[in-house]
C-alpha cells in the first residue's frame, strides 16, 4: 500500500454541506463513485453501512449525502441537504441497511446499484478522514484507490500483453500515469488495472482502450470527486 500525503487544507476539511467531512464530504464521493460504477439510469440502490456509519448516519447526515453522491451532485451542493426529496422526484430507489460486521474503517459502506439495464454493481468504500475516500472493493474484487486524480479502472482478464497495450494507448495521448496498480484474484481470471492520472482524461482514450481486445471487460473513469 503506497501512503499518500495530505496537505492541512485536506485535514481540516473541504468546501461541503454538512457537519462532518468523513460523514458528509466523504460519503457524497462514494456515492459518485457507485454512480460512475454503475453506469447510466440507475433505478435502486443500497447501502449497507458499517461502524460510525451506522450508527451516526441520520444524525450527520450521511443517508442524504451519500444519496447525493449517487445522483451526481458534489459534497458542497446546495441541494445535497434535498438530496432525499430529489431522489423521489427521480425515481431512483433507495434503501440503508445497519450492519454489525467489524470493518478495516469505521465509515465503511458497501453500495449495491442496479440500472435500467438491470445491471447490478457494488463498491465498498470508506470516507478516511477531511473528506478524502479509500474504494477498497469493486464487484467483490479487491482493489484500493482513493479518486484524489482523475482514474481509470479497467477490469479485463489477466492475459499476457494488456497492461502494455494499455500503458501504449495512454503514451499515444500523452497521459502520464501517476499511480498504476493491477489487482486479480487468481492467474488468468477476472483483474482490474487501476491508472490514476495528472492529465485529465479524453473520451478518445476511454474508447481506445475499449476496444484493444476481448480481454478488456469494462472500463469506467472517475473523476471531479
């Protein structure tokens, strides 16, 4: 694990609504990461909250916040406090489920979505403090990122040859790769490549990638968290 530097102005907290960074700024980011894991239209929702979270989520305002996040807003929108209301006036259905299950972080959440295509999607993340986010899991795969730079998740199967047909395309447009990590659960089977970037991220690059191979399954990009 590559412990990264946070800066005072991260400590003492971001711009946001709310009383608390880690329950409020925190978990409108893992909200918008489900909803870039997720794809478009999503329908329903769940959150299984763990430690802190469950315990303190109406109070702090995490339910609301983590509901905006989901619907795309930002941890200072003004409507985050709506956030609820907008969601019914959305159709998009939601539901918070307490668990008693010990976790690596207090403010842990897993988040379960389903879209119009009736896909289903998870993340599980933690809000670690001054807004900042740790996504431990994506789709019951193990990975760690933290969304601080733009980042491309690509889950592919672990063949020979697609990390350097990857690094070739980011080298194409010129995208220099700040952190690179590769994450499977055994040899030859479901992996995600995780690419956190200093450039912002053309949709030329996303399609490039796209199409390298069978061996690229899906390819999200999240970013302005």
């Amino acid at each position: 694990m590559q412990v990264k530097n946070y800066s005072v102005f991260d400590i003492i907290g971001p711009r946001m609504i709310g009383p608390s960074s880690s329950h409020t700024a925190g978990a409108a980011r893992l909200g918008k990461v489900a909803r870039k894991i997720g794809g478009k239209g999503i329908l329903e929702v769940t959150f299984i909250l763990y430690g802190s979270f469950a315990q303190t989520y109406k109070g702090h305002g995490t339910d609301r916040a983590l509901v905006a996040g989901v619907l795309g807003m930002d941890p200072n929108d003004e409507n985050l406090s709506n956030s609820m209301e907008i969601a019914q006036k959305d159709g998009l259905k939601y539901e918070f489920v307490l668990s008693e299950d010990e976790t690596a972080h207090p403010n842990t959440v897993k988040i379960i979505t389903r879209n119009e295509e009736g896909q289903q999607s998870e993340i599980v993340g933690a809000s670690i403090g001054g807004g900042n986010i740790m996504v431990t899991e994506i789709n019951g795969l193990a990975v760690e990122f933290t969304g601080e730079y733009p980042t491309i998740i690509i889950r592919h199967l672990d063949k020979p040859g697609v990390v350097a047909d990857v690094t070739h395309i980011m080298d194409e447009f010129q995208i220099n790769i700040a952190f690179m990590k590769v994450f499977r659960q055994r040899k030859g089977e479901d992996a995600f490549m995780i690419i956190e970037t200093d450039n912002d991220v053309p949709k030329a690059v996303l399609e490039g990638i796209r199409n390298l191979a069978d061996e690229i399954l899906h390819v999200y990009l999240v970013e302005g968290l």
